[in-house]
C-alpha cells in the first residue's frame, strides 16, 4: 500500500504567529493593501523613540507565500520620518506588483513628487495618530498635500482617531484627491457599526470619493484574536454599505501590537467571514486595489 505525505506545513514567518493557511484560498491577484518594510540598513528618523523591528522584504515574501497574496502596497512607516528610502527600496525587490504610499512634509515641491511617482509611489500618507517628524499633523497640512497629489492622480491616506475623523468630515468630503481611511477609521468595536466615527465612514464612502483599509481590526478589539468578533458588526456593515470602495491590508509586522501576537491567517478567516461570498471578496481583494493603485 502506497504512503502518502500530508501538505506541508507552511513556513513561520516572522512577526506572524502560527503557521497555517487561511481556511479558504486567496483568488488570484489578491492584494495586501497595508503594510510596511523595516531594514536595518535605514536608519531612523531622531524623532522616532521605539526600536524598529527587523521586517525585511525577504521576511515579507514568506508571507505572501503562506496567505496567498501576489500584490502590495508598502506604507512608509513613520518610524523613518520623511525618509522614503527603506519603502523604494523595497519597492525596487518586489516589482511591478507593489506600488507605494509615501511621507512628505507640507513644503514637498513637484520634482520630489514626481520622482517617487517614476518608482511606483501613487500616493500620501497623512498621519494625525502617530509621533511624527515635524510634529504635529494639521488639517491644514491635509488640504495642502492633496492639493499638491490632485494633478497626479494619487490618493491621500489619512490615519485618524474616530473623533478626529468627525471634525474634519466637511474637509475631508471636499479633498480634491481620492481619500483613504486608515484602519477602519479605528473605530470602537463596542460602538457596532452606529457610532459617531462609524457614520463619518458611510458619510464619505456615500459620497464616492473614499475608500476605507479593512485593516487594523486588532488595535481596538476587546475579544482579539482568532476571531475578534466584536468587530463584525462594522466590518459588515461596511461590507454591505460600499464593497466597492474597501480595501484589505495585513497591516504586517503589526508595530502596535505585542510582538508574535497576530496571526494573519486570523485576519484573513475574519475578511471572508464579513464578505460572506466570493464576488464580493474578489472585490475587495483585487478588483478594487487594482482601480486605485493602478494594477494592469
């Protein structure tokens, strides 16, 4: 009688717990709308406090390999202040299939823009949440850069806390350039998908100039893993609201959370569960990345 061999067991990845597969298979083109490059070879900024990890492009290419992920987008982490350097060469290892959102302060002139946009950088991140490099982050500041992005064709990424979100809706309706929401707008699982930040969301994604990261799900959930079932009710209540304005990204190496205490499987199971079926995953897994980023 012939042995057989079971599968095997996908490599560990590091900043990734467990080793598993997602239940269900990514479909073709599946893209990882979130996430970041660390290498030692890059330098800090001095305003960054805590000590990056070491999340190379090597490590990130066994995680692709695990979930089942073909393209990227590499978010400048704002460990390296406007330093652009770690994400472009990043950006340079993995190709065609990675695009890039880079950080600018307000005073970026033309020239600049337009050559991180010859290495596949095709928008900006705006961060009112994390320690930056010239301080603080205004809605001036906001206005002003997608001015600068409008005549490229990029997006403006913006990371906010719900009650910052509330504040600047009239602003951020009006923006001339396609706007991104970071991690769900990081709303409180405990408000559902009723709360003030939760309505700013379906506000702009209404509004057809916004699209919302999927991402994030573990910064504010109380439940956390594997199933981080307080968030299902926003998740799909976005879900229903606007399947075609989503995005998902792994938000690896997971920098806010406890080192080795996200498995990105987890993440993916949680995805399928709030889409509930594959037209609609297809959508936010490739369909919709490949309109705004610009994938063939």
């Amino acid at each position: 009688m012939p042995v057989t061999s079971a599968p095997p067991v996908p490599e560990a990845v590091p900043h990734s717990a467990g080793t598993r597969r997602p239940l269900r298979a990514m479909p073709a083109l599946a893209c990882d709308a979130h996430m970041h490059i660390f290498d030692a070879r890059f330098a800090p900024s001095p305003h960054w406090q805590r000590r990056p990890p070491d999340a190379p492009v090597a490590a990130y290419r066994r995680l692709q390999q695990r979930i089942g992920t073909q393209r990227t987008v590499v978010v400048n982490p704002s460990t390296y202040g406007v330093d652009n350097a770690c994400t472009l060469d990043a950006l340079a290892q993995l190709g065609a299939d990675a695009r890039g959102v880079a950080v600018v302060d307000a005073g970026v002139e033309r020239p600049e823009l337009e050559r991180l946009a010859a290495q596949r950088v095709c928008g900006l991140r705006v961060n009112f949440v994390s320690p930056q490099s010239w301080g603080v982050t205004t809605p001036e500041m906001l206005a002003t850069l997608a001015r600068k992005v409008a005549p490229l064709g990029w997006h403006i990424q913006v990371f906010a806390h719900p009650e910052q979100l509330v504040a600047m809706e009239p602003l951020l309706a009006a923006l001339p350039a396609p706007l991104v929401i970071d991690h769900m707008g990081r709303c409180d699982p405990v408000q559902g998908a009723s709360g003030p930040g939760a309505d700013v969301l379906r506000r702009l994604l209404g509004g057809g100039n916004t699209w919302v990261k999927l991402s994030g799900i573990y910064m504010r959930s109380r439940h956390g893993a594997p199933g981080y079932g307080d968030t299902f009710a926003l998740g799909k209540a976005l879900v229903r609201h606007a399947p075609d304005r989503l995005l998902w990204g792994s938000d690896w190496p997971h920098t806010t959370e406890t080192p080795g205490s996200v498995d990105d499987a987890d993440l993916i199971d949680v995805l399928f569960a709030w889409c509930g079926n594959e037209g609609t995953l297809r959508r936010v897994l490739v369909d919709n990345p490949a309109r705004l980023y610009g994938f063939d």
